[in-house]
C-alpha cells in the first residue's frame, strides 16, 4: 500500500503558490504629487541652463582647500551622528526585510520521540517517533492587507536612506562652516596681536615724551588703554579660536591630525567653485529632505491600505504533512504517513469602532505628511532664494569693506605721522587706530559670512552627498 500523506513537494508548492498568487489586489489609495507650493523661479536667481546641476557637483570638486577637504574625509568616516544615521538605514532595511517575510509562508520541521507507559505491573511500555513539516497560520493576502505593510515598510526604508544622505550633506555644511569660523577667528586673533604690538610702540613714544615732559598725563593713560584693550581682545580671540577647534573636532569625530595640508586664508580666491541654482522644481529630485518627506507621505498612503483591509475577512492556512511510527527504522515506511489541511476565516463583526478610527487615523496622517512634504518645499526654496539674494550683494559688500580699510590704512598713517613729529594730538591717532581696527574687523567677519553664504546654497541646492 503507497503511503497515504501528500508528500512534501505538493504541500510546500501549494502554498508559495498561494502567497505569490493570491495576494494581487490591495487597497492602498492612487498616489498623486502634491503640487509644489512655490514659485516658477528664485526671487532674482536665473535658471543657468545647461550647467551641471548642484547635486551633481560631490564636496571633493566643490571646495578648494585641501586641508577643509581632509577634514570633511575624516568626518564621513568618524562623525557619530552620521554613524546614527548609517545604522538606522540599516535598522529600517532589516524591518523592512520582516516585512516582506510576510508574504511567504513560514516552513517549519519538527520531530519527536514519545516513551511512555503505566505505573502497574505489567502495564505496557509504548514508543512513538514522529516527524512533520508545515506551515502554521499563513495569512493568504487576499485584500491587500500584508502588501500594504510591505509598501509602507519599504518607503520607511527609503526615507531613512534619504535621511542619511539629508545628515551627510548637513555634515559637510557644517564642518565647512565651522572650518571657516575657525579660519576668521584665526585671522581676528593675528589682527588682534598686530594691533597689539602697534599700540605697545605707540605706548613706548608717550612714554618717552611723558618722561620728557612734551606730553600730558592724559595722553599716556589714553595710550595705556589702548594697550590694555588691545590684549583683552587678544585673550578674547585665543580662548574662542580653541573653543571652534573643540567645535570642529565634535564635528570630525576624531581629534585633528597633526600632519595637515596648510589653511587658506579668506581672502584667497577660489576657495570654492561656483554653482548654478536651476529652477525650484528642480528642488523636488535633489533635496533628500524633500525626497524623505515624500517617501513618508507615500508610507502613510500605503497605511491607509492596510487600515481598509481590516474590514475585510482575514484568511489563514495552516498545513502539515509527516510521519508516526513505533520504530524508528520505519518512520518513514508504508502506512505511516499523516497531513492535515485547516484554513480559517476570521470576519470582524463587532470592535467597537476601533477598525473605522484605525482608518481615519491613517487618513489624517497622510494629511499631515502632505502639509509637512509641502512645508519641507517651502523651506527649500526660502533658503535658497535667501542664499541667491545674499550672494551678489555680499560681493559688493566685500568690495566696499576692501576699500574702506584702504581708507582707514591712509587714515592711520598720515595721524601717527603727524603725531611723531609733533604737529598733532594724540587723540586723532586714537580714534583713526580705534577705526581702522573695526574696518579690518568687519572686513574679516564679511569674508566669512560670504563664504558661509555660499557654503549654505550648495547645501540649500541639494549638493555635498557625492
């Protein structure tokens, strides 16, 4: 007699037939774009048609200075926040693979061995081997349900990959960024000590003709203080200098090798390359923030599909097939075989309204995901219209700032000249000294805000994760 189970290739078959081809309709609603609530083109930007697209320009050929560019090597590598962010595309990509586990049935093989027997006399010893493989409560995907998860888990997946790029682009800014904050405290602690020692020589010559009675009381102390305020702001410049590198060094996540390529100064040409700002639209493909924003919108949409089908019948398989015996040398001989077959249908009935607020929770969450993908547009735009606006306007600034510190240079010297051949006060030296500080000051501070500006724009466009 054959022996009487289905054998193991027709019950696995079955079901994988059954996961792959019943599970073809889903209740996920059509997705459309929102429209972009922006305008056609930047407030005073052209389209620069034909140029390489911001995106498309990688950190590495967008910054000049070779030591920026080893110290944004070394944060890709080190930063602790980008790692987060590594390891949570990792997090999302093993849910998202749980997920999709659910589409197949889950094959399982047992075996046991049963020995037992009556305390009396006599009482007869039996013995059982057994052996089975099966599924366990497969859930046939009949309306969509579990295709649904499987979509929202995979748009998960996808905004937290554009999450990490959204973090690596954020930290090339800011290491950019803060190497030029340390590059203009740097120059205000050199311009600090310049000033230092002129107003130390200036100090030195109203001493000597206080000493020799050419000069008053007033014009010596006047001095003193310009010396002492001198090295107030000398101290003040040391101690935020080594406050930025600490900064820098969180950012690079390492402490700063000591064999790096010389710094540049601020006011060194082509520091950076120039980048085209394109059309807004263009926003929508390379800002990652926007592209997460929209991958959360669609997890959302692909939620309202599994919140439908929980109104319908859920529909499960559960299957085995195997072998008993007595003896173990005949597990798996004639007539010892088994299976059985249950499928189950469960229909919700009654639960108290929870099915429906389920849906309608889903419903206003994908509102809110339109307004926060909408809003996440609005931010890109402001921000590079803003860096757009600043730009040509900061060249001019530095222009100008350049030819007042000549003037206040000119200034500077005609008074110290006048004063050491004694044909003028001291005062007027004084006030063109105190002037000419604040010109180089500003000057300095203006180059670092113009280079930051264009450090803001290549992010705002969406470059710096190549």
């Amino acid at each position: 007699m054959m022996n009487a189970f289905p054998p193991m290739t027709r019950i696995v078959p079955l079901l994988l037939c059954l996961s792959l081809g019943l599970g073809g309709c889903t209740l996920i609603p059509h997705y459309e774009r929102p429209g972009a609530p922006i305008g056609a083109r930047y407030p005073g930007g052209s389209a620069a048609t034909g140029a390489k697209a911001s995106s498309e320009i990688a950190w590495r050929e967008f910054f000049a200075d070779a030591r920026l560019k080893k110290l944004i090597e070394l944060a890709l590598e080190d930063n602790r926040d980008l790692r987060v962010a590594m390891l949570n595309v990792e997090q999302s990509r093993a849910q998202y693979r749980i997920a999709r586990a659910g589409f197949f049935p889950t094959i399982q093989a047992a075996g046991s061995y049963i020995r037992q027997g009556g305390v009396g006399n006599g009482s007869p010893v039996t013995t059982q081997w057994s052996a089975s493989i099966g599924s366990t409560a497969y859930e046939v995907d009949f309306f969509g349900r579990v295709r649904s998860l499987n979509a929202q888990a995979l748009e998960k997946y996808l905004a937290t990959e554009e999450g990490r790029r959204s973090a690596q682009i954020s930290l090339v800014a800011q290491v950019a960024t803060q190497y030029f904050t340390l590059r203009q405290l740097a120059e205000q602690l050199q311009l600090a000590r310049q000033t230092l020692k002129s107003v130390q020589q200036l100090y030195g010559l109203n001493k000597s003709t206080f000493d020799a009675g050419t000069t008053t009381e007033l014009d010596l102390r006047t001095a003193e203080a310009q010396v002492l305020t001198a090295r107030v702001n000398v101290l003040t410049y040391e101690r935020q200098v080594a406050q930025a590198e600490n900064q820098l060094v969180l950012l690079v996540g390492r402490p700063l090798p000591p064999q790096l390529p010389a710094a540049r100064a601020l006011s060194a040409g082509n520091v950076m390359s120039g980048i085209p700002a394109g059309l807004p639209s263009d926003l929508l493909q390379r800002r990652p923030d926007i592209l997460q924003a929209e991958h959360s919108l669609k997890a959302a949409n692909a939620n309202i599909g599994a919140a439908r089908a929980a109104f319908f019948p859920t529909i499960s398989l559960t299957g085995s097939t195997g072998s008993t015996s007595m003896e173990l040398s005949k597990l798996f001989g004639q007539n010892t075989g088994t299976w059985s077959f249950s499928p189950q249908v469960s229909v919700p009935i009654f639960t108290g309204g929870l099915t429906r607020a389920n849906l309608d929770v889903a419903k206003i969450t994908s509102r809110i995901e339109v307004a926060n993908y909408e809003k996440a547009i609005q931010t890109a735009f402001r921000e590079v219209a803003d860096s757009l606006v600043a730009r040509p306007i900061y060249v001019r600034q530095v222009e100008a700032q350049e030819a007042l510190v000549n003037a206040q240079q000119r200034r500077y010297a005609l008074a110290e000249a006048r004063f050491r051949q004694g044909v003028d006060l001291y005062l007027n030296v004084l006030s063109a000294q105190q002037d000419l500080y604040g010109a180089q000051r500003t000057l300095i501070e203006t180059r670092f805000e113009s280079l930051s500006n264009h450090v803001t724009l290549y992010k705002a466009l969406g470059g710096g994760w190549k």
